[in-house]
C-alpha cells in the first residue's frame, strides 16, 4: 500500500510533554518553521485555572477566552477562577474538580476551554499545523479535551500510553457533534462503564469542524497491525516510540523486567519490527533517542516520514520547564554528569518513567521520604467498583492506608511518586502547602543523550526551538 500522497506531512513533530512542558509557546514556533507543534493535553484544566490565578498577566488567557464560542462558559470560568493582579504569594491555588464517570458541568466546560485555549494561542497568527497530545491512561478527560481543541481547530491528535482503539470514532463523531461514549477502565467491574460526553452541553450552537488526523503513539508492530486492520479504529500515522524516550514507557516485554540496578529492563522483544508497522500502510514517524540529523536522514531511507523528538525541545527557551530545571539540565548536559534512569514503580500508572536524578527533587529519596502523602489532582485516579456497590477512586500515589482502605494493592504504592503534583512544579505551577512548603519538582527526560550533548556544546546557555529544527535538518 502506497502512503497518502496529497497530504505533505511534517518531518520532525516536537513530541507532546506533559504537563505543560509543550507550551503553547513552544508548539507555536516548532509549527511555524515548518515542524509539526504539539501542547499538551495532561492537565491542561488544572494549568489554565493557575495561570489565571495568577493573574494572566500577559493576558493571553483572556484573550483565547475572548475567542471561544460560548461566551457564558468564558465568563463562569474567569468568575471562578481568575485573580487580578495574581494570587498572594502565601495563598494555596484553589484546585479543579477531579474528573470522574459523572463529571460535573464546570468539570466539562474547563477542560473544553482549557484545551480550547493551548490550541488557539499556538494557532494564533500561524499557519503551520499544530497538535495535541493526550494520554489514553488519563481517559476520562479525553472527551471533553479532544472536543476544546477541535473547537481550537488543532490539526493531529496524538495519543500514547495505552491502547487508543476509540480514538478515531470518537474525533468522527464529536467533529459531527454527536453525544459521544467512551468506554472505561474500571477494577474489579463486573459490568461495562462509560463516559458521556455530549459536545451540544458546552456549544448549543451549531459550529462547523473538522475532524483532526489521528497519530497513534505505540511501541509494538502488533498494535500498528491489531489498529490498522478496522476503518473504525485505524488511525492517520504511528509514531513509533522506543523505551529511551523522555516520560513514560510501555512496560517491558520480558519476564525479567527489572534489572539488578533497580531499573526497568528493556530487551529485543520491546523493539518494534519497522517492516512490519511499514506493512500497515500508513505514515510513521520514530521517536526515542533520534533527536541527531544522523538519525533523522536515517529514519527517512528506512521508509519513516521522519522523528519525533521530545528531550531537545523540552530544554528549548520556549518549553515549560522553570529556567532553575533547565540550567541544571545544561550544566550537567555539558559536564556528564546527567542521570536519567528508567524507574518501574514511580508513576501510579505502572508504566515506567524516565527520571532524573537532581537533588531537591522527588528522584531524591529523602525528599521523596519528607513528602506527605496527598493526592487532590487525581489525574491519575483509577476508577473501581466498589464491592458494596458504586464507584470508587483510587491512585497508588495517595496515602498508603488509603489506598489500602480502597483495596488498593499497597506493595504498588508505596514507591509510588505524586507524579501530578510534581509536574505541576517542574513548570512553576506547583501547590504550596498550609505549612507553608510548596510541592517539589520531579523531572522527566529521555535517556539517550547523545543529541543533546551536540547541541550543548553549541549552544551551552540553552536553544530556541528553531535552532533544534535547524540542527536536526542540518545533515540533509
Ligand atoms: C519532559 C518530557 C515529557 C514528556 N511527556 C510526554 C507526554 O505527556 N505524553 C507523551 O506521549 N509523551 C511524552 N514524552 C515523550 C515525547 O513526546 C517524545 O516522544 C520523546 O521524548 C522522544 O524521545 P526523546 O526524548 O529521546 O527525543 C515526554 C518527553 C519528555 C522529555
């Protein structure tokens, strides 16, 4: 099968890094120099609602919100939300409801104009495509997310971290805005659960849109093969991520998936066989470690579009890491000493996620120690069926005898990290706490850094997102 050959499709996509890590800002420079932008959709309420809490001094928030097409959700969210001038320095961010199966009103109306407007801000004066990223693990904000950034006109969807079969069907019928259903994960269910969604609850109006091209982020040949068979669950293009990426990482193959360092432990049967996803037919992009011209120009003679690159980007001017993360970033970039290693139990989700090691983080066990318990985001929160009836939620990062209480397994939470929350730091957003101390960064980045090595010692006080377009295109 020959690939699509009217559609010119970019050949770097700066990968979606959440939380916030792919701002708006980032998205919108990679997109307009050509490459494919891509914001983050990963608590993307949770980051608007702060940023107005603090004050939108620039003002770009209202002026998305100005934008959207219902003008009395604008208001009720600013009215909830917004703080002239900026909160206190000693006041607590007021947080956003947790996503539930029975989300409320507001619940829906802030993730739709969140997405709405990370999207239209990166669209803003630009005429190059722009995508989001979503994490299949965070499925009951999907809806409502993916429905904002349409409403944005955000030109891909990408989703990882699971298997995102109901992806292209839902973006089919919210672009008809049709009541949508997604089905959910829930433990211990003895029946099937949904989430609904219906698109005419936010915008009564009828609104033309169109449905985005949907890139699956997946590691295996099997799942390029088990997605592309059906029309209904087939997407637009796979990018192909390897277990060296920055974030999470689908869990190894092997029986053996911990090594005697304590990592995640990785084999051949966790590279996916490119002839094989080649077979499915439709366009694919590499990802994990291929941030070098070397490795862009290679992808392209195997038959790929091209990369998809996360670390390189992530320390561009433009990203969402505090300039403090950066700098550290840099300076140990330049003298070797950066340590990024695979932890298996870190993140709620089970997944294995890169982390690197800086002191004053949570990689730092005795900080990690320090920390009290809390979970009030809850993106992570996995939906049960009570045994007496009802739903419940649960993440492994909460208390430990919460966990337990809920029936959670607690040798699966007890090394598990408040990955929200440190997120939420690791962009200048993070929580402080009525003891005054504010909730501590923890930093995510690919481990192969032999592209970010090259470009330090070019640029050692840090890059602008196009300089890393200019570097990967330098050997063609
Ligand atoms: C800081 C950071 C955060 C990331 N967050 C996400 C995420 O939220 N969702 C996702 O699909 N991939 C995420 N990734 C993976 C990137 O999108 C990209 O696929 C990966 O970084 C490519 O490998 P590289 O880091 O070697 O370039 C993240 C990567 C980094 C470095």
């Amino acid at each position: 099968m020959s690939l699509p050959q009217e559609i010119k499709f970019p050949d770097v996509i700066q990968g979606g890094m959440g939380i916030a890590v792919s701002t708006w800002q980032l998205a919108k420079e990679v997109s307009s120099y050509g490459g494919l932008g891509v914001v983050s959709a990963t608590a993307i309420d949770s980051v608007v609602a702060r940023r107005l809490q603090d004050g939108d001094l620039s003002g770009e928030i209202r002026r998305a919100f100005a934008n959207f097409p219902n003008q009395s959700v604008a208001a009720e969210i600013l009215n909830f939300y917004f703080i002239e001038g900026g909160r206190k320095p000693d006041k607590p961010y007021l947080d956003v409801p947790k996503l539930s199966l029975k989300p409320s009103k507001l619940t829906n109306n802030l993730l739709v104009i969140s997405a709405f407007t990370e999207v239209w801000l990166a669209k803003e004066n630009n005429s190059g495509s722009i995508g989001i990223n979503a994490l299949e693990k965070i499925q009951l904000a999907t809806p409502a997310t993916l429905f904002g950034a349409m409403l944005a006109k955000v030109d891909y969807v990408l989703m990882g971290a699971g298997i995102p079969a109901e992806i292209p069907e839902l973006l089919r019928n919210l672009a008809d805005l049709k009541p949508v259903k997604l089905g959910i994960d829930v433990s211990d269910a003895k029946s099937k659960h949904f989430l609904a969604f219906d698109p005419k609850s936010v915008i009564p109006d009828t609104i033309d849109l169109v449905k985005p091209k949907f890139l699956a982020i997946i590691s295996s040949h099997a799942l390029a093969a088990y997605l592309a068979k059906d029309e209904k669950t087939r997407p637009d293009g796979f990018i192909v991520e390897g277990s060296s990426a920055g974030g999470h990482n689908a869990p190894p193959r092997s029986k053996d998936a911990i090594g005697g360092d304590g990592e995640s432990k990785f084999s051949d049967l966790d590279i996916a066989d490119l002839t094989k996803v080649a077979k499915a037919g439709l366009p694919f992009w590499l990802a994990g470690g291929y941030g070098t011209p070397e490795n862009l120009k290679h992808a392209k003679e195997i038959g790929a579009v091209g990369i998809q690159v996360g670390s390189l980007f992530a320390l561009a001017d433009e990203s969402g890491f505090t300039r403090v993360i950066k700098d550290e970033l840099l300076t140990s970039l330049a003298n070797d000493s950066l340590k990024v290693r695979t932890d298996p139990f870190a993140s709620p989700t089970g997944f294995p996620f890169k982390i690197v090691e800086i002191n004053g983080t949570l990689s730092d066990e005795s900080e990690f120690d320090d920390r009290s318990r809390n979970c009030d985001l809850g993106y992570l929160r996995v939906p049960f069926e009570r045994p007496q009836g009802g739903i419940g939620y649960r993440c492994p990062g909460e208390p430990i005898k919460t966990y337990e209480f809920k029936g959670g397994a607690s040798q699966h939470n007890e090394r598990s990290k408040c990955l929200c929350n440190a997120l939420m730091a690791d962009i200048g957003l993070g929580q402080l706490r009525i003891d005054g101390t504010t909730e501590l960064p923890l930093v995510t980045f690919g481990s192969d850094l032999a592209g970010a090595k090259e470009l330090v010692k070019i640029f050692p006080k840090g890059w602008k997102a196009t300089q890393v377009l200019d570097f990967l295109h330098s050997g063609s």
